[in-house]
C-alpha cells in the first residue's frame, strides 16, 4: 500500500512513527498514596510533509489518545494498592488495549504501554517496612538459635545432674575441673569426708546389728548383708571379704 502512494504523492509523502510519552502521577486505592505512571503511546501512519490538514489531524488524534489513555489510568489505578504495582500494571494495560480496539478512530492505529511504578514516598515507606521485616526475621532466627543450643544445654545438663547423683564423687569432680590448682586440697577434703562418712555408716550399721540382736531379729540382717556392703563400695569404702559365718567379720573394719 506504501508503495502505491508514493506513486500517487511523489516525494512529498514521507512514513512518519508518532511517539509521545505520559509522565505523571495518578491516586491509588485509598487516595493516600499514588502510582507513578508512564505511558508510551506510539502512532504509525504515511502523512505529506507539507499537509497542514495531516497534521493538525495527528494532533487531534494523539490528544484523545492520551485522553483515553489518562482516563483508563485513573479509572484502574484507585481499584488497586499503592503497594502493588505488579497487578495494576498488569490489568492497566488489557484495559487500555481494550478501550483503544473499542474506539473507532483509534483502532489498530496506535500501540499503548503503561508502566506503573510507586513514587518517592511510597518507595521510602516500602523500604522501612521492608527493612523492619528483615529485622524480625533475622531476631526470629537468632532466637530460634539460641533456643536450639539451649535445649541442647538443658539435655547435657540434665544428663550430667542424673549422672551426679549417682556418684558422691562428681562434686570434687566439678571443683578440681573449675580449680585445677587447688587440687591438692580438693582430694585431701574430698578423703576426710569419706572417712567421716564410713565411720558414721559404719556405727550405723553397728547400732542396728545390735537392735536388731536383741529383738532376735539377727537373721534379717544377715539377709541384708549384700545391700548393706554395697552401700558400703558406693561411698568408696573398702570392704574387707564376705565371711561365710558371720555378717560382721570379728577383725575391726580400717579405712
């Protein structure tokens, strides 16, 4: 078709790409906030260079393009959030295509984009509230953390404590660990306390022996001797050997 009239207008025909651009800001959801709008509008038509009519024509036209345009904007625009741009854009532009096939003047005359992006204040609002998550987040995992190495050590701690209570020894254990230099005087406490322990287990166990004799009750002790030595080996005592007549050896006991 280009071809054709050229032959028809000569030189003077010459293909002209009709581009503007709209740069503004338009409210959003709420009219707190606006959206800030580009829309590119372009215009692909043959016109004489010289034809005033052409133009005046191209201008006319272009003027109720960006009307259409401006008129979709606002219209989509306060549907949306000033914080999601993503989806306004999105239904701004199967709007704008719409309307412009819709208009008999315009269509399949002009290609129209719009981009929608957020404005100063709303990027700076964006970003704060971007940066407080990130600050909730990280705190989130820091203290996921710490609850982990703690509940790891809760188990070792509760483990240690069980074994402890088991062994009369573990508190010097501990001592000698925090206090290595005091060893010395560690073992030394550690020894007299046994010793005064047997002893005082010892005169227990006399005492009962003997209550038990006069209440003719002698056999339930013999019955008793295993747990009896037992408790004797847990407190670190040695206990001399089991002698098959008698539950007290006749020899005194030493430590």
């Amino acid at each position: 078709m280009t071809w054709l009239i050229r032959r028809v207008y000569g030189d003077d025909w010459a293909e002209e790409k009709d581009t503007s651009v709209l740069d503004f800001e338009t409210p959003a959801l709420g009219d707190g906030f606006a959206f800030h709008i580009v829309v590119r509008c372009v215009h692909e038509a043959g016109s004489r260079r010289q034809g005033r009519g052409i133009r005046e024509a191209v201008e006319e036209e272009r003027a109720k393009a960006h009307d259409v345009a401006r008129k979709v904007v606002r219209q989509v625009c306060r549907c949306h959030s000033p914080f999601e741009p993503g989806p306004a854009e999105m239904e701004l532009n199967e709007r704008i295509d719409a309307a412009f096939a819709e208009h008999s003047t315009l269509r399949g005359r002009w290609t129209v984009h719009a981009e929608v992006g957020l404005t100063d204040a709303v990027r700076q609002h964006q970003r704060e509230t971007l940066l407080e998550q990130q600050k909730l987040a990280s705190h989130g995992e820091t203290v996921k953390l710490r609850l982990k190495e703690m509940q790891a050590l809760t188990a070792a701690g509760e483990q240690f404590l069980s074994s402890a209570g088991e062994q009369w020894i573990t508190r010097y254990a501990v001592r000698l660990a925090q206090q290595p230099e005091a060893a010395a005087d560690i073992v030394v406490q550690m020894l007299d306390e046994r010793h005064k322990l047997a002893e005082q287990f010892v005169k227990l166990v006399n005492d009962v022996s003997a209550a038990h004799k006069q209440a003719d009750l002698y056999d339930l002790a013999i019955a008793s001797e295993g747990a009896l030595r037992h408790a004797l080996k847990q407190l670190g005592v040695d206990v001399p050997p089991l002698e098959s007549d008698s539950l007290f050896p006749p020899r005194e006991l030493r430590f």
